[in-house]
C-alpha cells in the first residue's frame, strides 16, 4: 500500500513542491500565492509530502546536480569507486577546492530540504479544514526532517548557519555560522519536540498506508546519534552525552523494533530484500518503488553487467580489499593470508594475483600473466580455485552475504533468464558456459558488492528497484547501545548486545568458551570489537563514513590503507584489484579535509560565512 501512497502523493508534487518550497539559490517558482497552499488541507499534505520528496532528489538519478553519483559509504574506508567516478569525491580527490561542485551541491541539497520543512513548521496551523492532531504530526514530522538536514549538514561541515524560520527573501538569509556544539544541540530540540508530541507513533506496522513516514522510533534513533557526537566532540560532557544516548536507544527497543530473524541463518542476506524492507528491524529508509526516479539507486551502481537490468548493471562502487580482508574467521580468530597463500607476505601484489587464477588456464593465458608478473611457480593447474576458495569459506557469514568473493557464485540473469554465475579471474564468457561475472572493469579483479544487488529475475528494468534505501535499522541501534556501555565502563553489558547481532548473523559469539580469540580484554579491546562489527553489519549502507569521522579514524583509514598485508604502508590506499595492486591512490592535502569548506558560492551570497580552516577560497 505504501507503493501506491508514495506514487500517487508523489505525481503531483513537481507542482505543489514550487508553491510550497523556494531552493537554496532563491529563485522563486512559485506559481500561485503562497497563502493558498496553507488554505487548503489536501494541498497542505501535499507539501509535506514535498520535503519527504527531497530524499528522491539527494538519491535517485533525477535530481540533475549528480548528488547521486557518490554513496556515503564511497568517502569511508569501506569501499570506494572506479576510476571513472573517483574525481567526483573532491574532499579525498587532490583538486579539492571550495569551488567543487560537490560541496555546493550538498551543501544547497541540504539547505533546502530545511527550508521546505520550515515551510511547512511555519505555515500548517494556518489550514483551516484539518484538525489539531493532525497539524500537531505533521509539524513533528517537518521538525525531524529538518533535524535530519541540519545532522547531515553537522557532521561534513562542523557548524553552519541555523535557520528555524521560513525564509523567502534572499537578502534575509545572510545568517553566521552557529558552532558545531550549537547544531547539534538545536537538532536534539526538533527531536524533543518529535518524541514529546503525542499525536507521532512511535512505530509504523508493515503494510501500513504511512509507512515510512516519520515515527518517535526515528527521532529517538537520531536524537541517540546526535549525542554520541556530542560525547565526541565534548570531553567534558562525555559520560553525561553517553547516558543519554544509551536511554534513547533503549526507548527504541520498547516501541518494538527487533533484529529481522524470518529466515534463519539467512536472515541478514534477505533483509535486504523487498519482502522484508517492512520488517520490524527497519526505524526509517527512503521508500523506493518500481517507478522512474523513484527506484533504489544501488541495485544498479553496486551491480554487474549480469545483474538482470537492462543492458547490466554497473559496478561503479567496489569493497576494498582491507575491509574484506578484515572480516574474522569462523572461530573469532583474524584473517591471515599467509594461512591460505604461504609466501603472501613476501610477494607483490602483482605477484600474489597467481593465487587467483582460474583452474586449467591455456597457454595464451598462462603466458599473459607470466608477463603481466604473476608468480606462476605457484599456480595449481587444478587446485587453484579450490586454494582461494578456502581463504572466504571459514569467515563471518556476513562476508559472502555482503560481498562476491573470488569463485563464488551469484545468480544474475541476462536476456530474461537466471543463471549461476561465478567471480573467476581471467574472464572468459557469460552469455553461455562457463557463466563467468562479467563487469565494467574486465581488465581488473574487484571484489563486488552483493547487498542490494538483485538476483535473478527480482529486477529487470534499470534504476527502479523497489527494495527501500535503509538509512537506519535496529542492528544499528543495538551496537549503539553497545558502545555506549562500553564507553560507560560497562563492558560485560555491551558484550550482550554485540552478541545479538553476531548471533543473528550465525557468528560465533563473544566470550565463548574454548575459543580465546573471542574472549574480551577489557574496555579498550571491546571498543575495537563492537567498532569492527558496525563495519561488518553495516559496510555500503550511508552508516560507516560518518561512524569513522565521529570516532577520528577517518583520516588514517581513508588514507593509509592495510590492506593486503601492506599494514600501515604509505601508498597503498585507493582502489585496489583483490591482490593488492592499486588502480588509484588518494592523495591527501591535509588533515583538514576531514572537515568540508563552506562552498565558495554561498561565501559569495553570504559574506557572514567563515571558511573552515585549511581552505582558501
């Protein structure tokens, strides 16, 4: 029901967004008086539906500024794009200037949705054919997602102008930037008023016609979020912002969220699919449906051109090799290639690529990669395949079901018909035996996403997937919990809810007897174990680069990769084929591009804007 509520609300916004919205740049496209929207209940509804609207606008393929282009998750050090795409990601690109467009861009993204909520915040008491309940939720939801914007806004650029009034006039938008500390304690005010407001659920039910509107679930998710930024950024108050935080994410629980379980030792695979993007684990996604510019993003860019879409997908974002590689073992223990590859740590990473060659290679193969500089005194005509397969077969589950590792299948389906296809390095042939993956980037072997890639025939019509966007969910809230306890001094407490999610992932748990690697050392050693597991829960899902900035590893991550065996090598960060051999690196200008520069655009319009330090306009 919800597919049809979106679809039908959404046809007629293109209009209603112009009467009820001005954007950042303040040219007016306002067709009719403002005052008649507010007269109106139906038109009133309509607008709010308009800054919900703006998350089609931020991640789909139509919003016509190419926001889209770069997931969250590309500027963490989780994955990052092919060689194509890199340039869009400026503040990790060397031309980084405040004149990127990505910077004003978002930036003018964000500011907008603001003001279509404030729009709506300032204007909705005046409807006079809908009742207080009614104005009172609608309100609460605008507060969120203005809270939502300014949390986006906080975290990329430190501190920003903070405007909780409609604006309508250019040369009334000429605020100073509020402190950092001043954001994130206004966004905790929207969110108070959300979780306080009666007339807001707490929870919606699946097949409910709101579905996927804001509830309290979400404010209390966010609010817990917002301090734990808090507590990073503000030492003195930290325990204080902890306690806080914990109660928030334990409020999420109470109004019945739970980790999605309906499929067994499957289950954290098939959350990510539409039948279950309405399962009691998911707090707020964007809601996705089979309609253009409406559709999940990601079935596409993370894919390959076996993916059932039209003409394939595409693999414009691909996992780096030291988050794979940092994936535990069955047992708990760390991954070492030396155990599977021997001699691993004395080669190249151009000489490590015989490791993954294919089973009984030709000669004209064999004497490319002796040239290209494999190590073939290594190679086993037969036993090749089966060598690699054994590095991937014995890890956390969560692995295969995130990720297509060498020799592993993935059932695509090209020309309307589901086949079995196998990651097998060199490429040979899809379209007929032997059902090789075949991608954008043929000349290189990447690891591939599996999350949110359809299979089989679950989708055939390019950037319309219908599996939901997840920008929060339940896992994520309880390993939250976790840290927070865990930073409290309350380590054996944390211990329980990481072991949920291990459990639901069929991982073997903490602290288990007989299996030392598992057992906790401390406080120290807890807060590296639950921040390891935000990677391997929520790797590709908009989570990891702000979980990295907030905890100050995104700089040495980002940049210093270890990956490969290379730990803590200059040099060998960026994208890289699975063995190693880097395809670009990212050149860092300084520590400073942690933060992002005020766009030289708005610095123009606004000459009260500071630049953040580091950058010069």
């Amino acid at each position: 029901m919800k597919k049809i509520f979106y679809f039908l609300c959404l046809a007629v916004l293109v209009s209603v967004s112009a009467l009820s919205c001005i954007p950042m740049d303040f040219k007016s496209t306002q067709a009719i008086e403002m005052v008649s929207v507010w007269e109106n209940a139906t038109l009133a509804r309509q607008a709010v539906l308009g800054v919900y609207n703006s998350f089609y606008d931020r991640h789909s393929t139509t919003s016509g500024e190419d926001n889209w282009r770069v997931q969250d998750d590309a500027y963490s050090s989780v994955m990052d794009t092919d060689k194509n795409w890199y340039e869009n990601q400026h503040n990790i690109y060397g031309d980084a200037m405040p004149s990127s467009v990505t910077f004003s861009s978002i930036f003018k993204f964000y500011y907008t949705f603001i003001f279509r909520a404030n729009d709506v915040i300032s204007h909705i008491d005046r409807v006079p054919d809908m009742d207080a309940g009614e104005k009172a939720r609608l309100k609460a939801e605008a507060r969120f997602l203005r809270a939502y914007a300014y949390y986006q806004l906080n975290v990329r650029w430190r501190g920003v102008p903070v405007y909780l009034e409609y604006i309508d006039d250019i040369s009334k938008a000429t605020r100073a930037r509020s402190s950092e500390l001043d954001v994130w304690y206004a966004i905790i005010e929207d969110l108070d008023a959300c979780i306080a407001e009666p007339n807001l659920p707490g929870k919606y039910r699946a097949g409910d016609v709101d579905y996927g509107r804001v509830t309290k679930g979400a404010a209390y998710a966010y609010r817990g979020e917002a301090y734990l930024w808090l507590a990073a950024r503000d030492a003195a108050q930290a325990s204080s912002h902890y306690t806080q935080a914990l109660s928030d994410f334990e409020a999420v629980e109470a109004l019945g969220y739970a980790l999605y379980t309906g499929a067994g030792a499957n289950s954290f695979k098939q959350l990510f699919k539409p039948a279950n993007e309405q399962c009691d684990e998911i707090i707020f996604s964007i809601q996705c449906t089979q309609q253009p510019g409406m559709g999940n993003p990601r079935a596409v860019l993370f894919g390959n051109r076996v993916t059932a879409v039209t003409s394939g997908a595409w693999n414009n974002y691909l996992p780096n090799p030291a988050w794979v590689e940092s994936f535990e073992m069955a047992d708990g223990s760390k991954f070492d290639w030396e155990d599977f590859c021997p001699g691993w740590h004395s080669m190249t990473p151009v000489e490590r690529s015989v490791f993954f060659l294919r089973d009984n290679m030709t000669a004209a193969q064999r004497s490319k990669m002796t040239e290209y500089g494999s190590d073939m005194s290594r190679y086993l005509t037969t036993g090749n395949e089966a060598r690699i397969r054994a590095a991937y077969d014995n890890r956390d589950p969560r692995l295969e079901m995130s990720v297509i590792t060498p020799y592993a299948v993935y059932n695509g389906g090209i020309s309307g018909v589901a086949y079995d296809f196998t990651l097998r390095w060199p490429y040979v042939l899809d379209a007929g035996e032997p059902y090789d993956i075949r991608t954008d980037t043929n000349s290189k072997y990447y690891y591939l996403w599996r999350k949110y890639v359809p299979e089989g025939l679950e989708n055939t019509i390019r950037w319309v997937y219908e599996e939901d966007q997840i920008l929060c969910r339940y896992a994520e809230i309880l390993l939250r919990r976790a840290e927070c306890l865990n930073e409290l001094g309350r380590t054996n407490e944390a211990v329980t809810w990481v072991n949920k999610v291990r459990e639901r992932a069929g991982h073997v748990l903490l602290n288990t007897s007989g299996m030392p690697a598992t057992t906790v050392a401390g406080q120290d050693d807890m807060r590296e174990r639950i921040r390891n597991e935000f990677y391997w829960e929520l790797g590709g899902e908009f989570s990891m680069y702000f979980n990295e900035l907030r905890w100050g590893v995104w700089y040495d991550r980002k940049f210093r990769d270890r990956s490969s065996g290379q730990w803590g090598a200059i040099g060998t960060n960026g994208l890289m084929q699975i063995w190693g051999e880097t395809t670009y690196t990212w050149y860092s200008l300084g520590e400073y591009v942690e933060v992002w520069p005020i766009p030289a655009k708005e610095r123009e319009m606004n000459p009260n804007l500071t630049q953040n330090p580091g950058w010069s306009d």
